[in-house]
C-alpha cells in the first residue's frame, strides 16, 4: 500500500466513526462527544472515559486507545484487522465503546 493508498483509506474509516459519533448521538442518549484534530478523533463518554483513534502514517496502521488497551490495525484490503489477531477495527471500537459508554453502541463500518 503506497502512502497515498494509506491515507484515503485511513480518511475513509475515520469519517465513519466521525458519523458515527453522529448517529449515535441522534439515535441514543450516549452524549458522546467527538472531537476531530488531523488524523486523531477522541471520543469522550459521559462518564469522562475516551477512546483515542489515530493514523500512525508511517506504520500505515490506525491505532485505537482504549481503557483495555492499546490497538494497532492494518487494512488486509477489505477490513482494518487487529495486528495480533484482535479482530476488526470496528467490532473492536464498538466492544470497547459499549463497555466504556455502559450502554450497547454501535458504529458501522460500512
């Protein structure tokens, strides 16, 4: 994947969680609140809790910090997978979001 490559499709997923965030809030009383900076969203919980996903352009991963922990994905050309075999990026974001949030949520990553 060129650099160029990377950085569409790391554009692509972060405007998905972008609206996520979005229809989440339209949808549920989550109130979370998502917060855009370059290539880094943090998404703040009620309860003062965050996810922070951010490009890791040189690594050409994405990298998501939860309170679980820390992941780093690579697209394998359809998904954004875990690099230690953790799963897709979004079934991972919407495990840790629910868990953080204390109510089920979901971002989709279509």
């Amino acid at each position: 994947m060129t650099d160029l490559e990377f950085l569409d499709r790391a554009e692509e997923l972060l405007l998905k969680v972008e609206e996520g965030c979005d229809r989440i809030n339209d949808a549920t009383d989550a109130d979370l609140d998502g917060q855009r900076v370059g290539g880094m969203i943090t998404i703040t919980f009620g309860n003062g809790s965050q996810i922070v996903i951010n490009q890791q352009k040189p690594l050409h991963e994405i990298w998501l910090a939860a309170r679980t922990g820390g992941y780093h994905f690579r697209f394998d050309g359809a998904h954004w997978q875990d690099t230690k075999g953790g799963g897709e990026f979004f079934a991972m974001l919407n495990e840790n979001a629910s868990l953080q949030s204390g109510m089920a949520l979901r971002f989709d990553g279509q």
